[in-house]
C-alpha cells in the first residue's frame, strides 16, 4: 500500500515536472545550441539538479546536465 | 566574466554606436542647403507685395526699405533651427552599458539552461580571440568571423521572437561587438 503510495507519488511528480513547456523549450535549445538532432522535445525527466533526461520527437534521448560550469548534452 | 566582457561588448557597442551621429551630421548639410532654397521665395514676395502698397504708394518705400534687410536675417534662423529636427531622427537610441548587460539576464526569451550553455560557448570563442591576440595563427581573423556570425546568428534566432527589441539592438551592434573582439587594444581594455 505504501509503495504504490510513493510510486504513485513519484509518478505523478515525474508527469509534472515532464509538463512544464518552458523547460521542455529550454531543453530543446541547449540541445539545437549543441548542434544535436531533436527538433522539439515531447517529454523529460528530472534525474537531479540540473540534470535532465530529455525526449525529443524524433525519438532521440539525450541527458542534458551541468558540470563544471558547462551544460553537457550526451546521448542516450 | 567573460559574459560580461560580451555584454560590456555590447554595451560598447553603442558607444561606438555613437559614432554614426556625426555620419548623420553630414546629411544636414544638404537640408540646410535645402533650406537655403526655399528661403528664396520670401525675396520675391515682396517684390508681390508692392502691388498690394499700389493704395499707399509711400509706405512702400520705406518698407521695401527695411524689408531686404529684415529677410536677410530671417533666413539665417531658419536654417539652424531646422538643422537639429533634422538631427533628432537619425541618431539613433545609445545603447547603455548596463542596460543592455540587465535585459540580457533578465530576459525570459532564453531558459536557464540555456543562457548557460550560451556562456560556454560565448567564453570559448573568448578563448579563441585570447589564442589569436597572443600571436598564434590559426585561429585567423578569418577562421573567427564565421564563429562569431554563428554565435550571434544563435543568440538573435533565440531572441527575435520573445524580446525582438533585444535582438535588433544586438544586431545593430554586430559590427560594434566585432571591432571590439577584432582589436586588440579594445580586446585587451575590455576583457580585463
């Protein structure tokens, strides 16, 4: 019961925070800034601070993060 | 800092945007020779007006008299107040230091994320500039300008359609921001 309550929890926090069009805009132009393929993305993740899992539309992942000062976009 | 070395690129931008200004001080000249023209037509109307004295014949004299003098000086007014109504429209709006640094971080055009990753390549092409102004070649003038074109072409493409008055000041700028980062005194003033 109560891990369905968390993972319920979990979901929902993950379902918001993938809504917020801004950050999916924000995504979208560091990873276009980085020269990447993507074209607009549909969903992302929150991994930690400043650390993003993000979906484009042409089904590419890439996780976008800051180190050191410099936003890092890898793909997954 | 090296942000703030573009943004004080920027900012100085518009001081040597300035400079234009006296460009446009040279158009003047031909709205004060455009001037000159017209005042012309006045000289004639007195010679009209004597018809109109046909009544009063005396007062004429006297008045043609008096009035080659009077339109003389009336000229003159003339030309140097339409001089600055001239100059009013074509300076352009001096683009403030701070100003411009404050509406480049406040701006809401560009996400966190974003500007962040702007400032990293803002601070390599930087770092680019410092390698070419201690001597090393490559990179060459030539090898940085398509870098820098492409950097401020990324910046206006993320500007132009939420703060479109950012973009068209840093636009307008572009030759500015370039002269600065091209030589070195400037470079040197400016990145210290």
């Amino acid at each position: 019961m109560r891990i369905a309550l968390v993972a319920a929890t979990l979901a929902a926090t993950a379902a918001f925070a993938a809504a917020d069009p801004k950050q999916k805009q924000d995504l979208a132009a560091v990873i276009a800034l980085q020269g990447k393929p993507c074209g607009e993305v549909v969903s992302y993740t929150v991994q930690g601070e400043n650390d993003f899992l993000a979906t484009c539309k042409d089904k590419n992942r890439y996780r976008v993060y800051v180190k050191d000062g410099r936003v890092v976009v890898e793909k997954k | 800092m090296d942000i703030r070395f573009v943004i004080a690129a920027l900012g100085l931008a518009g001081c040597t945007a300035t400079p234009p200004p006296p460009v446009t001080q040279a158009p003047p000249p031909p709205t004060v020779a455009i001037a000159a023209e017209p005042a012309p037509p006045p000289l004639p109307a007195p010679a009209a007006a004597p018809p109109k004295p046909e009544v009063a014949p005396p007062a004429p004299k006297a008045t043609v008299g008096n009035t080659p003098p009077a339109a003389a000086p009336k000229a003159p007014p003339k030309a140097p107040a339409q001089t600055p109504v001239a100059a009013k429209p074509a300076a352009p709006p001096p683009l403030d230091l701070t100003s411009l640094e404050k509406r480049l971080k406040d701006t809401s055009a560009i996400g966190v994320l974003t500007k962040l990753s702007l400032k990293n390549q803002v601070d390599d092409l930087v770092g680019r500039f410092k390698t070419f102004h201690a001597g090393q070649r490559p990179p060459t003038l030539t090898d940085l300008r398509p870098a820098f074109d492409l950097l401020l072409m990324k910046v206006l493409s993320l500007l132009q359609d939420k703060d479109e008055a950012l973009a068209r000041d840093i636009d307008t700028s572009r030759d500015a921001i370039w002269g600065v980062l091209a030589d070195h005194e400037k470079f040197v003033k400016y990145s210290s």
